[in-house]
C-alpha cells in the first residue's frame, strides 16, 4: 500500500488547494514527520501580507512512516507566551480544511530544533554567564507547556475527539514504559537487578489511562512548538518528563552544562527515567558506548528512587532543582 498511497495523498492534496487562496503553482513534499505528510506550497497568489510559502499537513487514518498502523491526527493550536527575552509559541495558522484533512500553516525555513541550538551556540562546560538566559529559556517551554496543557483541560469537545485515538496513547506508552522490558536486554548488568520495579512503573501509566550572538540580552529569540502529530489523551508528568530527560541528555553525553540550566528553569518531572532508558540511550552517534552505559545506569537510578519517593537522593545530585518549593 505504500508506495500507490504515497502518490495518491500527493494527488489528494494539491486538488484540495485548487480554488483556495493557497493555491500552490508547486508542492513540495518535505521529510520529517512519522504519522502526517508535511508539503512547501509556493503560493500562486500570495496574499497582500508577503506571505510566498506556507507549510501544509495532512493526514490520513494511517501513519505516513507505517502504512500498516492505522491512527488518527488532531490539530489545534494555543495562544503565544511571552516570557523574559523568549518567546515560546506554536506557527501561525491560516486555514484546516476538515473534508481534506489538510493544515495550513507558517514555513519556517530558517528554524534549528533546540538540541542543534544548544550544540551550536552553548560550549562544555557553558561560561557561568549564560546561566541566567539558559534558565529562561527553560521557564518559556515550561510555562508554554503548563499554559497548553491548562488550556486543553478546558476543551471539553475537543477532549471527547481525543479521546477516541487510543492508538496514539498504546504508541506513546510503548515508547516511554513498554520498551522498558525489552532495555533489559541491553543493559542486563544495570537493569536487571531491579527489572521488579521496572515491571511496576510499567503497569502503573497503563492503570492511570484506565481511569482517564543570538545570547545577548535583550534580543527576542522566538522558540515555535511544532509538529505535535499524533494528538492524544496523556500526563502532564510524561510531557514535562520528557522535555527534562533531553536536556538532561546534553549533560550527560556533551557536558554542555547549559542542559543543566535549561532543565531548572523547566523545574518539573515524574517519568524522566523511563524516557532516559527507553529513548536517550538510542540517540545514533550521540556517545561512546561508555557514555551510553552510564545513561542507562543514571536512568534506572532515577526510576528506582522516584519509585521509591527518595527525595533525598534526588537532592543530592543534578536533580535537586525539581524539589524547589518556588519552582515555576
């Protein structure tokens, strides 16, 4: 099927931009994305704004990397954030034709996701300079996070579409808890002496879904949440968790010290173990296989003592800023 389905979806989008205003003279289909297909339309037309480019998204009740997993895509947007010198918020949108299932929004051709930034503009060990911004930078994606996810709880209509895309909570769950299991068989010697804990913090996720340059101060550096493809009902804590173990990440493997920084001003998690265990440590050319080995071990002692509400541990080591009582 994937290969015809491929063209067929090509063919699909363009007659659905016949007649709008974002009629393309040409479409482009992009990389990148595993469940939508992602297109830059050069406008026929372009409106009195400038706008030439606009991205488009479709998608279909199949994933456009696995043909053979059928799912669902939402899409939908929250308001902008302006915190300090950063300002968090999702591209412009213009147009979502519900019959094509097609979304038009901003192109920014000029985007760096944030761990190329990081890599790029931050050294190992980061000057103590860049503390202040780092933690900004960290507030903007926490309070953009918490926002969204006060937002959504507020969509009562919305929650009940959601809610019917189980396929995308069984894939979310096998990528943060499922894999833990199978982790086991990498790591024998750090997991396997405490494969019983892992096994529970495992169930327990599956029991809670049951019930339901550019550094200097003063300059405005934009940072755009983008393709959130597979909408789903979730836990604030896996979100917040997850953001935490990929900064995390670039202290473990780099020493960019900015990571740790990043992470403070974020200030809040529950399951950044599982996604260090089961996502950080699959990072292709990220470390040397010490370095991989000791992500591994620090993710199953995150697990182990978050199971175990072992406070003290936590404030003893890199951790220690998530148990501030004025965090964000």
């Amino acid at each position: 099927m994937a290969s015809t389905a491929s063209t067929d979806v090509d063919a699909k989008v363009q007659r659905a931009l016949v007649g709008t205003k974002f009629e393309p003279s040409s479409l482009t289909k992009l990389s990148g994305g595993s469940v939508n297909w992602i297109y830059l339309a050069n406008l026929s037309t372009p409106p009195d704004d400038g706008t030439t480019e606009v991205l488009v998204k479709h998608g279909e009740p199949w994933m456009a990397s696995k043909p053979d997993l059928t799912g669902c895509s939402s899409f939908g947007r929250s308001a902008s954030t302006d915190t300090y010198n950063f300002v968090a918020r999702t591209p412009n949108f213009f147009r979502f034709d519900d019959n094509a299932t097609n979304q038009i929004q901003e192109f920014l051709p000029d985007g760096i996701n944030l761990k190329d930034y990081i890599l790029q503009y931050y050294t190992a060990p980061t000057p103590k300079s860049f503390e202040p911004q780092c933690r900004h930078l960290g507030e903007a994606l926490g309070k953009w996070l918490r926002g969204f996810i006060d937002w959504t709880t507020r969509q009562v209509k919305h929650q009940h579409v959601v809610a019917q895309n189980d396929f995308a909570q069984d894939i979310k769950h096998m990528v943060n808890f499922s894999w833990l299991h199978e982790c086991i068989k990498d790591f024998p010697d750090i997991l396997d002496p405490v494969k019983d804990v892992l096994g529970q913090v495992e169930q327990m996720p599956a029991a809670e879904r049951k019930e339901v340059s550019k550094h200097q101060q003063g300059t405005e550096v934009p940072m755009l949440v983008i393709d959130w493809e597979c909408t789903q009902l979730g836990f604030p804590s896996v979100d917040f968790g997850q953001m935490i173990a990929e900064m995390y990440a670039l202290w473990l493997y780099k020493s960019i010290t900015a990571g740790l920084w990043m992470m403070g001003g974020f200030i809040e998690a529950r399951q950044t173990g599982a996604h260090l265990l089961c996502t950080i440590t699959t990072f292709p050319g990220w470390g040397t296989p010490e370095q991989v080995q000791e992500a591994a071990r620090v993710g199953r002692d995150i697990i182990v003592h978050a199971w175990k509400k072992d406070a003290a541990w936590f404030e003893r080591g890199d951790l220690a800023c998530l148990f501030r009582r004025d965090s964000v």
